[in-house]
C-alpha cells in the first residue's frame, strides 16, 4: 500500500468496525530487497489461514484502474516496526503482536 494511504485506510477501518471487532494484519519486519516474497491470505476457517504465494507470472494489470495488482511489480513500501504499529492503531483498545515465519509480523487488534 502506498505510504499516503496508510493512515487514511486505518482511520477508515477504525471508523467501520463495530466495537469489540477484530482486525488481522500482516507487516513485513524487515526489508527484503526485489525478492521479498508476496502471499494472499484467506480465512477459510473459524482456525484456519490460507497463505497463498503470488508469483511473478500472476502480475497483471486490473482493467480501468490503470495500475497493477500482486505479482513481479510488488515493491515493500515500508517496514514497520512494533512502535510504528503501536502508533498507526493507537485508537484501538489493544493490539498484539505475534512473531511468524517469512519475517512477517501478525497483529491482532480489536477496536
């Protein structure tokens, strides 16, 4: 996501979500370079995710849009670390951060 939309998008969750609900998020914790590998996630259960890798060949362009969805032309706009989560989501009535594989962070954060 682009860095001007970030705040927005949170503030806009924020302002959706019902209180006492919960957002799932995923950061990646450190800087990969080009090679930084790109997923999909789907909840397909009450205990279940589904991560799915997006390679290269399923970069394509949305049609109208004018720019182009997951794939080779994904760039990590920026790292995030704990504090910076802690600041994006500070409206939250708490946020839990919890280490997974891939150096991505998981946060769970109820509003």
């Amino acid at each position: 996501m682009e860095e001007s939309l970030v705040k927005p998008v949170v503030a806009r969750l924020w302002s959706v979500m019902k209180p006492g609900g919960v957002l799932l998020a995923f950061f990646h914790m450190k800087e990969a370079g080009p090679d930084a590998p790109c997923y999909r996630y789907n909840i397909v259960g009450t205990d279940t995710l589904e991560m799915q890798h997006i390679e290269a060949r399923d970069m394509h362009k949305k049609p109208g849009t004018g720019h182009a969805g997951v794939g080779s032309g994904f760039k990590l706009q920026r790292v995030f670390n704990n504090r910076h989560i802690e600041t994006l989501f500070r409206d939250f009535a708490s946020i839990k951060f919890f280490l997974t594989r891939d150096n991505i962070r998981e946060v769970l954060v109820v509003r």
